[in-house]
C-alpha cells in the first residue's frame, strides 16, 4: 500500500471517530429545565440574587404575588441569596422544581418547595 493511501485511510478513520464523538456529547447534554419562584407576601417586593455555579447571574425583583422563572442545565448549581431571608442561601435549587417565598416569623422570608413544574 502506498504512503499517501495509508495516510488516507488514516485520517478517514480519525475524522470518523470525531464525528462519532460529537454526535454522543451532544446526546449526553441533557435537557433545560425551568426553576420557578412564586412571591406569595402580601405587600413586600422579595430583592434575591441569582447564583448559577457561585457567581451572580441576575437581580430579581419579585412582586407579591407574582412569579419568576427560567430554564437551566439541570447540572448546574443554582442558589437564590434573598433580602430578609431566614437563610443566606437558598439551594441547590432543582431544575424543574416550583418553589415559593414565604413570609415567616419577624418579617422575614423563607423558600419552601412547591413540587414539579
């Protein structure tokens, strides 16, 4: 066999198997799911921070009664850090999770887990 031929096939096979390895991590990247966070006080607007893997992403202004969400890799951390909350953090929160903010003891707020979305 000659030298160009079996460089050929060579690089034939290489570039078959990239192409393989691209089709299956793109499969592997599962699918975004939404996290939503209902304000349920009466009269106070909840300020948070959106954390994605430990670096602010957004500020969040939710009003009473009303509600944010988005969609995330379900592999990605997600912490809500929120104005006169009973914690300095809230999560992990879970891709495809409702949750609420709740008023508690002292007027401060707490998130509870509201079941799928």
């Amino acid at each position: 066999m000659h030298t160009s031929l079996r460089r050929a096939l060579a690089a034939a096979v290489v570039l078959a198997a990239l192409v393989l390895t691209a089709g299956a991590a793109q499969a592997a990247v599962p699918e975004k799911a939404a996290i939503s966070v209902t304000n349920t006080q009466d009269q106070r607007v909840a300020y948070c921070t959106l954390l994605i893997d430990g670096r602010a992403q957004s500020k969040l202004a939710i009003r009473p009664g009303k509600t944010w969400s988005d969609a995330f890799d379900p592999r990605r951390e997600i912490l809500l850090v929120c104005d006169r909350a009973t914690s300095l953090r809230f999560g992990p929160l879970k891709a495809g999770t409702r949750y609420r903010l709740v008023e508690s003891e002292g007027a401060k707020i707490q998130l509870t887990e509201d079941g799928p979305s």
